[in-house]
C-alpha cells in the first residue's frame, strides 16, 4: 500500500508501545522546494516513517521534532524553512531557492484511535478528511471535490487534508501490463479496478493490487465505469477488436485520462476504424499510444512510462 498506510500504522504501533511521537506535515510549498505540501513523516526518538523531503531540511526537522518530544506539555509548532543562504534564521541549509512550512505535531496517546480511522480511510475512497489545528486532531466530513490539502494561515491556523483514494483506475484487460500497472497505480494512491471479459484471464488470480476485479461483457463496459475529472481509463485488452469496441462505448463518457496501450501501426488502424463513432474532439482526447515514448519493453517499463505520463498530467496539467 502507499506509504500513508505505512506512517499510520508506524504511529499507532509507537504509541501502543507508549513512545513519544510526532507528526510532520508539509502543510505549505512554494517554488523548488524538496517536500510538497502534504508529504508526512513520523518521529520518535526510536526511528523515524515517511519524509518531507530529505536533505538538510527534513534532517534538522528530526532534531527539532526530538527535542519537542523531550518538552512536558509540548503544543504543535510551525516551522517556515527558506532553502535560500541568505535567508537567515529561516535558512533551511539547502540552495533550491523555494520554501516550506513544516508542521511539528506532538502525538498524545489519545490520538491512536484517531490513526487507527486515518489508516482505514487511506486504504479506500472515504468523503472523510484529516484536520489539524493548533488544540488536535479531527476527522471531519469533506467534500469530494476539495483539492487533497490545504493550509489556512493566521493565527488561528488550521490544515486539512483529504484522506482515501481520490483517483479511479479502470483497467480494461487483465494481461501482464494490466498487473504491472495496477501494482504502480496502487503505490500512486488509485482505487484500482481491473476489468475482463474473458474467463481465463491470466493475471487476474495474481492481481493483489487492485480493489475490485471485474469479469464482465465489454459490451456492458460503460454502464460500469463511470465517468468524472478523476476517472482514469486505461484499455489494453487481448485483442485489437475488443480495443476498438471498449473505446467505441466509452466515447462519450468525460475522463480525466482515457488511452489505449499499442504499436503507433494498431493506433492508427484502430482510430480510422473509429473515426465514424467517435468525433474529432473525441479522438484527440485519446491518448494513443498511452505511456511516454521511453523505448518500454516488459510489462513493467510499459507500466512506468504510463504511470510516468500520469504524473506528468496530473502536475504539469500537460
């Protein structure tokens, strides 16, 4: 699972043993900055999960963290981190030349029950979100349209971020490729679901990435997978023929990401076929080939360079 599961449970197993712990948030980010807003780690003065970033930044934060922990009463702290020389007391000891506030929340062992509910929520897709302000932690309901974190500045600061699998994966065709990208998609934090017609699809009983598995008509195909701005649908079935047709009955559905694994030759055939049921502007939605052009090969480079182009979308918007 994503490493979210993972800094839970090393939280809720800290303080089960009664270890002093905290939490680091990345709850802001601006310019070349080595931890994005929501990256997380966990501290204690045992070990450490997760990280903000590496680097001196996220190696200073430790120390920091540790001597928090050390405090009686000790309350959540702010820490705007500069990574310019010259930015003084500020000066994160890196030269990147963006900036990050880190978040320093001391756990109380009261909140192991509210890790225990943020370790269920990562693993499915959950309305439910993580506050945290400067008197605790809460879960509160959360719209699923809210971007995954935010961070309210001021003296009554507050950040939240939502929790769960937010992206849906539908993968039509349970081949080698089809396996390899579900395991990929599954660390990126995607409700994964991979969909077969056939009866013998041979990676099906392998798959242990994916939420749901589906043997159904590709026929029926869009009457199962819905369409939204976090719908990403990626067709490589076992057959050309049955490419043409699962792409013929989503047309009209609105994804986020909609592409279809093959040679540029398949590609080209497969859109003149297609050209009298899916308009123009259908077809140029099309990612076709899907995956960025690195030369892949085995089912995992093919898997790597589509998760690849993913991430290049969702944040480069390309």
């Amino acid at each position: 699972m994503a490493e979210r599961g993972e800094l839970w449970q090393w939280l809720i197993e800290a303080l089960t043993l009664g270890q002093p712990a905290a939490l680091l948030v990345v709850v802001d980010s601006v310019g070349s900055s080595p931890g994005k807003i929501g990256a997380k780690m966990a501290v204690s003065g045992q070990g450490c999960a997760g990280t903000i970033g590496g680097g001196a930044v996220e190696s200073g934060m430790i120390n920091i963290a540790r001597s928090l922990l050390a405090e009686a009463d000790a309350e959540p702290r702010l820490c705007r981190r500069v990574h310019h020389p010259e930015a003084g007391l500020e000066a994160s000891g890196m030269i990147c030349g963006g900036e990050q506030t880190v978040l320093l929340y001391p756990c109380r062992s009261e909140d192991r029950r509210l890790f225990e509910q943020c370790l269920e929520y990562c693993r499915q897709p959950t309305s439910f979100g993580l506050s945290i302000f400067a008197s605790g932690l809460r879960i509160v309901p959360m719209s699923t349209a809210m971007s995954r974190a935010r961070f309210e500045h001021g003296e009554h600061w507050r950040y939240q971020e939502a929790l769960g699998m937010r992206r849906s994966a539908y993968i039509i065709g349970a081949g080698h490729v089809g396996l390899a990208l579900s395991r990929v998609l599954d660390w990126l934090d995607f409700d994964v679901t991979v969909i077969d017609e056939r009866e013998q699809a041979e990676s099906m009983p392998l798959n242990g990435h994916a939420r749901q598995k589906w043997r159904i008509p590709y026929s029926d195909i869009a009457e199962q997978v819905p369409d939204g701005p976090d719908v990403f649908v990626f067709v490589m079935t076992h057959h050309y023929s049955r490419d043409e047709l699962v792409l013929a009955r989503l047309a009209r559905k609105q994804f986020a990401y909609l592409g279809v694994l093959g040679s540029r030759h398949k590609v080209s055939q497969l859109k003149a076929s297609l050209a009298n049921r899916m308009s123009t502007e259908q077809l140029a939605r099309l990612r076709a080939p899907m995956g960025l052009p690195i030369n892949s090969h085995t089912p995992e480079e093919i898997a790597v360079s589509i998760a690849a182009e993913i991430i290049q979308l969702i944040n480069c918007g390309q």
